[in-house]
C-alpha cells in the first residue's frame, strides 16, 4: 500500500466516523473498516459492501431495542415459553400457547388470564408471554399487583396519577401478577380499576392469579368494583389453568428407572 493511498484510507475513515457519529451509527463507526477488508478480499462491489455495512447496523439496533425492552419490562428473572415443560401441567394445550407466542392476542388487545395454584407455573408463563412481545418489539412492563397498587396510592399521594395511569395505558402488554396473594383495600382497588379501564379493548392485559373468579372478593372488598374488574379481564380472553399439581416439585423430580 502507498503512502498515498494510506493517507486517502486514513481521511476516509475519519470521515466515516465523523458522518457515523453525526449520524448515531455507532456500528458503522466500529464495522466500517473491518467489512471493508472482508468486501476487498471477497472482490464485493461498493452497492455490496453499503449492504454489509447497513446490515450490520441495523442488526445491532435491533438487538440494541430488543435488549431495551426486556430491561425496561422489569422482568424478576428471564423465563422462557419453550423451556416451559408442558407435559408437567394436565390440560395445558401447547397448541394454545404456540398461539399465544406469536403475539396475535397483542394486535387485538385481548387479555390472558393464568389461573392455578401456587407453584403451577404461572409466573414462567406469564414472563415468557412478556419476553416473546419483548422480542417482537412490543412495549412490556412486568409487576406484581401489589407493586403496582402501592405504586398507584403513592402517584395519587403525590398528585401524578394521570401521568402514570397514562404510561402503564401506553404498554403493549401490561403483566401483573401475584393477583390475589395480597388483600387491595378500597382505594387501591379503584386505582387498579383506573390502569384497567385504561387498557379496555385496546391494550393486552396479563395476569397470573391463585383465585377462581368466584373469590376475588376476598382480595377485592367492593363487590361491585370486583364484578367489574372480572368482567374486563376476562371479554375476550385467553384463559389458561395450570391446576394443582406442582411445576417446581415436577421440574426438579428426575425419572426413576423402571
């Protein structure tokens, strides 16, 4: 290599970094001279090379974006749908949940309600639900519902309900789990009721609860108020019961030899 053709490489990279950073393409910035070399020795043409170039770019952005959603969804623990053993849960059809995982319920604003035991496996459900909207971009946000009253009670306290009524409203899918685990007195239930109504027809809701509907008034006081919150949740939705037997005892029994 001369040395002039170094000094035209050397000012043409530089401004390749300047035009990246102007630009926000940081892959470009990092990949450009690496692809270059590749593009060379394999004799690509320059619209061949701009393709590797763009490629390479947008596939970080994407991953970038998909590693953004799955941080700002909060998830306690990544789980996912296909390390879920199906066998484990009587009654569980993989056929709905290979439904379920293509996201299609998100398009149409349709809730999913686990319903079972503790210990049945609803939480991994309901995470791997949310990773997969995650990693087809959807916007997510994971929260036990007491979180998510305590949360509520201290917006309206601090006189930003709407704000935050607002935000979990914009979610693609909101998760909330744990329902029925902690009694909601009144005002925290209405507050709840406010996100849900947010949410009406429009957004996905999924939730993971330990109660059949017919005793949610043990978690929700106000009859009227519990009538309306089961009535929301469940138009239209996809409900799965895990049942009684235990997922985690299952998942951790090895097979004994016959």
């Amino acid at each position: 290599m001369t040395t002039t053709t170094s000094t035209v490489d050397a000012a043409a990279q530089a401004c390749i970094g300047a035009a990246a950073r102007e630009l926000h393409l940081p892959t470009v910035r990092t990949e450009a001279v690496r692809l270059a070399e590749i593009a060379l020795r394999e004799r690509q043409s320059h619209l061949g090379y701009l393709a590797e170039v763009l490629a390479a770019e947008v596939d970080d952005r994407s991953e970038r974006r998909r590693t953004r959603r799955i941080n700002d969804a909060h998830f306690p623990r990544l789980k996912r749908l296909a390390d879920f053993k199906v066998e484990q849960v009587p009654g569980l059809q993989p056929a709905q949940l290979a439904t379920l995982a293509k996201g299609g319920y998100l398009a149409a604003g349709e809730p999913v309600v686990l319903l079972g035991d503790s210990g049945t496996g609803k939480s991994h459900l309901l995470i791997g639900l949310g990773l997969a909207a995650c990693e087809q971009g959807r916007r997510v946000r994971y929260v036990t519902t007491a979180q998510l009253v305590n949360e509520l009670v201290e917006a309206a306290d601090e006189r930003v309900l709407s704000r935050v009524v607002g935000r979990y409203g914009r979610l693609d899918l909101l998760l909330l789990d744990e329902v029925g685990y902690v009694k909601i007195d009144p005002r925290g239930a209405e507050l709840l009721f406010q996100v849900i109504t947010e949410r009406e027809e429009r957004a996905s809701i999924g939730l993971a609860t330990n109660l059949p509907f017919s005793e949610w008034g043990s978690v929700f006081t106000d009859a009227r108020l519990v009538a309306a919150i089961v009535d929301r949740v469940t138009f239209n939705a996809h409900i799965i019961e895990t049942g009684s037997q235990s997922y985690r005892l299952g998942s951790k029994t090895k097979p004994q030899p016959t």
